[in-house]
C-alpha cells in the first residue's frame, strides 16, 4: 500500500465564524532533549550567544520535523505528494470539531466512535481529537498511545475532513505493536487523500465538545515532509 497522490478535495468557501471564547494554545513546548519518538534524535536548544559575555542573545535549534506538536505533509509518505511548502494555507485553518473519545491504551478509534460523536462533522472541517493523552506526555504511558483503524481513516477522506490532529504520537498503530513489514496505513489513506496529520496536540480539554476555529502555522520548509506547528483553536457559535 504506496499509495499515490490523488488531489486536494474541493472546498467550500469558510462561512464567517462568531468567536465565543479566548485563543487556547494546543501546542506544545520545544526544549532541548524533550521525550520523543524512539527513533527519532532528541531536539538540541542550545543558547550559542549569551548576554552579558556577547553582545546578543542568538539560540541554535535543531530539531526532526516530527518531534512535537507538528503537521505531516502528504510528502511524508506518498512520493509524488506536495511537500511543506506547497500546501496551500487554508488547508491549515477554518472550522472544525473537538472530539471526545474514550480509548484504552492501544485502543482502535474506529467508524464506530466518529459515528457517535455527538458534535456533528461538516464537509471541510478540521477534527481535533480529545483522548487524554495530552495529560501523560513524556510518561510510558504516552507511547502506549491509540489509533485509528485503516476504516476510520476512510471514513474521514469520504466525510471531507481536511486535517485530523491526534493528541499522541501518531495515528497509525502504537510502536510496541507493530510487526515487521508494518507499512504505516493510516497515514497513506489520509496523506494520499489530502487530509493533513497533526501529531502531538495538547491541552485539548476546554474545547472538547465544542465547535471551534483553527489554526496551524507549520513551518514554510521547501521539500520537507513535516514542520513543527504553533496551533492555536477557539469556540466559536455552532
């Protein structure tokens, strides 16, 4: 299961949002050594030139695309995808959803569990979901983290969900569980699709429930398959 890039869904235009509440912050802090995805190297936060020994303050990041709070663009797993810099911006903003789900580590949040949602989905909105994983981040228990099922998935590219953000470490199956040849499903019905991954997202628990404006502002990195974001969401009229 490649995949190959079939196109961005057509999108009707943003109809105006009421704002009902304040900007609530939905990334999180970059330090120097956060916890991480195994494979993944640590983020290096060094301060390179100090005041008062140097005339300026200057701070050296270096950091994978995919460590913290972060957007995978298509080019993450589908070679001929649009990279970084080539997503066009309305596909990081507009309307959307938070979604409370109830999952067990190692859990599957499948058809199922989008269907009961009590906050109807619309076409081209963007799905935040709440599973409390935000609130044990750099403990074991984070990487014991839920998924989506392959139908789920599916179910978002036929319902127009434009971006899926997850407040884990990834959509697809917990690293602990997989087993050789494992091909990242998920990632390659969503990305292929043209609905961006968000991985990472926290302190989504004032806006569960809720209908809600978002924004994500990822890094403009040319040929990148991901970016580090500052996201930013709040309630708006349903």
């Amino acid at each position: 299961m490649n995949g190959t890039w079939q196109g961005w869904m057509e999108l009707e235009r943003d109809k105006d949002m009421s704002p009902i509440g304040p900007w609530v912050d939905l990334s999180q802090t970059i330090y120097d050594g956060m916890p991480r995805f195994a494979l993944f190297t640590a983020p290096r936060v060094v301060q390179i030139k100090k005041m008062p020994q140097d005339p300026l303050n200057v701070t050296e990041l270096q950091i994978i695309c995919h460590v913290g709070t972060h957007v995978d663009a298509p080019r993450h797993f589908v070679a001929d995808g649009p990279s970084m810099e080539e997503i066009p911006f309305n596909r990081f903003q507009g309307p959307g959803v938070v979604w409370k789900l109830d999952v067990e580590p190692f859990g599957i949040v499948g058809v199922e569990h989008l269907e009961s949602a009590k906050l109807k989905l619309r076409w081209g909105d963007i799905v935040l979901l709440d599973c409390g994983w935000w609130s044990v981040f750099g403990t074991e228990r984070y990487e014991d983290n839920y998924s989506l099922s392959t139908d789920a998935a599916q179910w978002m590219v036929d319902h127009g969900v434009k971006l899926v953000g997850v407040d884990c470490s990834t959509v697809d199956l917990a690293y602990s569980k997989r087993s050789a040849g494992f091909n990242w499903p998920v990632h390659r019905i969503l990305l292929s699709h043209g609905v961006l991954v968000a991985e990472h997202v926290t302190n989504l628990r004032s806006l569960s429930g809720k209908r809600v404006e978002v924004v994500f502002m990822p890094l403009k990195i040319r040929g990148a398959d991901g970016a580090p974001a500052r996201v930013m969401a709040r309630e708006i009229k349903d």
